[in-house]
C-alpha cells in the first residue's frame, strides 16, 4: 500500500487529490494548517504550514503531494514553499515530491526560450503575480532534480474547476501542448485522477510534466 502526504489536502484540488487516493487505496496522510477543516475524521492530519514542515514529518511516506496554494498578496509565498521543500528533499532518506504546479511555467517553444508566462505578461493576465510566481517556484524545484526526486506537474492552460471527470486526457513534457481543437484545457477532476495514476504507477519521475484533455 502505498503511504502518500497531501499537503494542502483540503484545498479544491488537494481535496480532489485525496478523494482518488484514498479510492485508489492509498494510506494518506493531510498536512494542512488548520486540523478542522479536515471532515473525513478517519484521515491522520499533521497539522503545520508549509515552512513549519521538516524531514521528520515526511521520511516515513512514499510520496509526498505538495498541493498548496497562496492568497492574493502572499504570491512570494510560493518561492519561499519552494526553497523550504527542496531543502528537505534533497537530504537522504526522504520520499518522493510531486508538486501541483503552474501552466505558466510551462515551454513554447522547442528551443526552450520562451515559458506561457512570458506570454501572459504582454497580455496584462488579472492572475499574473501568481502565475509569475509559480514559474519562478518551478525553477528552483527544477534546480534541485540532480539531488532530489521531485516531479512539477503543471496543468493546461485552462485549469477547468467546474469540468467533468473524463478519462481522456495526455500527460506530456515540459512543454505546452493542445489537442486537435487548439484548447490547452484539464478539468480539476481529471488532473487528480492523473496524478494519482503517477503515483500509483510510480511513473515521470525527476521531470516537469504537463497535461492536457484530448
């Protein structure tokens, strides 16, 4: 049986996240900040922010999910989770880190030049701090991959809340693709669902993956 970590498990995807893996058979554990919010009783919590997290609190899972998110404001919060982490995770006997990242940080280009953020920029996007963020976090995870075994799984372009769970999806590489229509799309639900599948099929480790519905 798997043991798996949910950071963030009581958020709109942490929560979804959960939902799988305990269907899926895992033995999770939530680590958020507020033990109340957590209504399945039957689920250990460890109850501590993100920077308050150490390696005591992860050596004894298989995988960790780092599925935070930040409020408006605290966007720098995001490279600051993502330093606390590699820190951790490149020390010895520590699981595995698979991070729900940003579609921002995701390529264009094959030459590897040109990121969706740097898009959204000149588009004057309403969520850009946070988007800028998550590509900035991306690169220090990514820095770390020769010492640690972190995965930073970026949604599609459209990160879909209210989208049905369809089972037809494709888990790509780092850089941004659509499907046939053009539409870089995922549903909340399908995005769990892949990412429970990673873990359960112990698959793309050390990489930055992404993911679009067909």
């Amino acid at each position: 049986m798997k043991k798996v970590a949910i950071i963030g498990a009581t958020g709109k995807v942490g929560s979804l996240i959960t939902e799988k893996a305990i269907a899926k058979g895992f033995d999770v554990t939530a680590i958020i900040r507020d033990a109340s919010k957590m209504t399945d009783k039957n689920i250990p919590v460890i109850e501590k922010s993100v920077l308050d997290i150490t390696l005591s609190d992860v050596s004894d899972f298989d995988t960790v999910i780092a599925a935070y998110g930040v409020t408006l404001g605290h966007e720098t919060d995001l490279s600051a989770y993502a330093k606390h982490l590699t820190e951790i995770f490149e020390q010895a006997n520590r699981p595995r880190l698979i991070v729900v990242g940003g579609a921002g940080a995701l390529y264009l280009d094959e030459s590897r030049t040109i990121r969706r953020v740097d898009e959204l920029e000149k588009e004057n996007f309403p969520w850009f701090p946070t988007i800028r963020e998550w590509a900035a976090a991306s690169l220090i995870y990514k820095a770390s991959s020769s010492k640690a075994d972190i995965t930073f799984f970026s949604p599609a372009d459209f990160f879909d809340y209210e989208g049905a769970e369809t089972g037809n999806y494709t888990i790509t590489g780092e850089i941004l693709e659509k499907n046939s229509a053009g539409i870089s799309r995922i549903s909340y639900r399908d995005y769990a669902a892949a990412l429970v599948e990673i873990v359960a099929s112990d698959s793309h480790h050390e990489r930055h993956i992404g993911i679009f519905e067909n």
